[in-house]
C-alpha cells in the first residue's frame, strides 16, 4: 500500500504567476482534499473532490483550482500568485465508507514560496 | 461559524506526569471531533476520533457538548509524546474541515 506523495517538495515563485501542485492519492482512495498551513498555524481547508468533483470548499478565492483524475491523482493550482499564498500546501486522501468525514491519510506536503 | 481553538502554543512536562491538551470549539450543530500529531519530519497522521471512543498510544478525548470541548488526556506523558497536536472538527463528509492553531507539547525527562 503506496502512501499519498506530493510534488514538487519545494517552490519558489513571483507574485502574479500561476502554480500547480500535484498529489497521488494512497491506493483505494477515491478522495482527496486539500490544505493550505501557513508558518505557525494549522492547517486550512481549500476544497475537497471525490469522484472527480468538488465535494466541499473552505474560505478561498476562485484563484484556487482544482482537479482530480479519474485515477484519483489531484492537483492545485493558483492563479495570480500574492505574498500571502506563501506556506505549506498539503493534500490528504480517503476512503468514505458512511456519511462521516473519514480518517484523512496526509502527504508531506509542498512548500511554497512566493516572492 | 465553524472555530478551533487550543489557548497553549506549547506545553511542556516532565516524564511522566499528566498532560492535558485543551480544544474548544465552535459549531451549529453536531461536529466530528478529530486529534491529529505530527511528530518531528513526519507527516500530520490522525492520533483519534471522538466517534471511534479508543484510546490510542495511551490518550483520549471526551467530547463535552455542554462546555464545547474536546480536550486530550494521557495519565502519564512519555518523551516520544513529544510532537505538535492538533484539534480539528468536521461537519461531516464534505464539509469543512477545520483545525485549531496547534500545541505542541514537549516532554522533558
């Protein structure tokens, strides 16, 4: 059983550019959501997808994208870079079995730098 | 709204002494209620859920609906204890996912 991996590990960017972040979910999971943890706080919920759709979206611009594959791979992306989008992105997978938010499986995550 | 909050930025205790985490929070409605640490260059992994009532590495968490809290408990701390724990809270699948600022505790022999 392969676990989630992220790519790339780090990132240096300029304010204004576009970004894409890539994630492979751990094997059987059809869901992934992602999380953007800036230096010193927890993690932030971005959107989640399952079955390659949205499923559940936090407090983010439409500049922050997504998109599963039917594989279930995933990506980020981010239109329009600023200052602020600096931190570590981080993606998690599951399995949903019921109508309860299932045990989320973290990749070790994407650091961002934007200057 | 949806909030997390944990007021200690970090603990520190000696080696086997109690430890108690601190989480509270804020929703309409009946959340799930989740620990998660991330021990040094390790990724975040779930350490338990209220749903599931277990005791894992030796904590555990009661959910107070009335004082709206979840706090973290361990009778007795060990050094490999050491780590940053979080308190994060779901509205069930699909929703908002939200986690607390973070503790991080340091257990000192």
């Amino acid at each position: 059983e392969t676990g989630v991996t992220q790519s790339p590990t780090h990132l240096i960017k300029t304010r204004g550019q576009q970004v894409t972040l890539r994630c492979s979910s751990q094997s059987g999971h059809n869901t992934v959501s992602w999380y953007q943890q800036a230096l010193g706080q927890g993690p932030q919920f971005i959107f989640q997808y399952y079955r390659e759709e949205e499923n559940g979206r936090g407090n983010f611009p439409p500049r922050f994208s997504g998109l599963q594959f039917p594989n279930y791979s995933s990506e980020l992306n981010v239109n329009a870079l600023e200052l602020d989008d600096s931190a570590l992105y981080l993606c998690a997978s599951s399995f949903p079995t019921s109508g309860y938010q299932e045990t989320q499986y973290f990749g070790p995550g994407t650091r961002l730098l934007v200057l | 709204a949806q909030r997390v909050t944990q007021p200690e930025k970090l603990l520190s205790v000696f080696k086997g002494a109690p430890v108690e985490l601190k989480c509270n929070y804020s929703y309409s409605g009946s959340p799930e209620l989740f620990w998660y640490v991330q021990y040094s260059r390790q990724r975040l992994q779930l350490l338990l859920r209220h749903i599931s009532r277990e005791s894992i590495k030796g904590f555990t968490a009661d959910l107070n609906k009335g004082e709206t809290s979840f706090h973290l408990k361990k009778p007795f701390a060990q050094e490999e204890d050491s780590a940053m724990y979080y308190c994060a809270l779901s509205g069930g699948y699909g929703q908002n996912f939200v986690f607390g600022p973070g503790t991080r505790l340091s257990v000192l022999p």
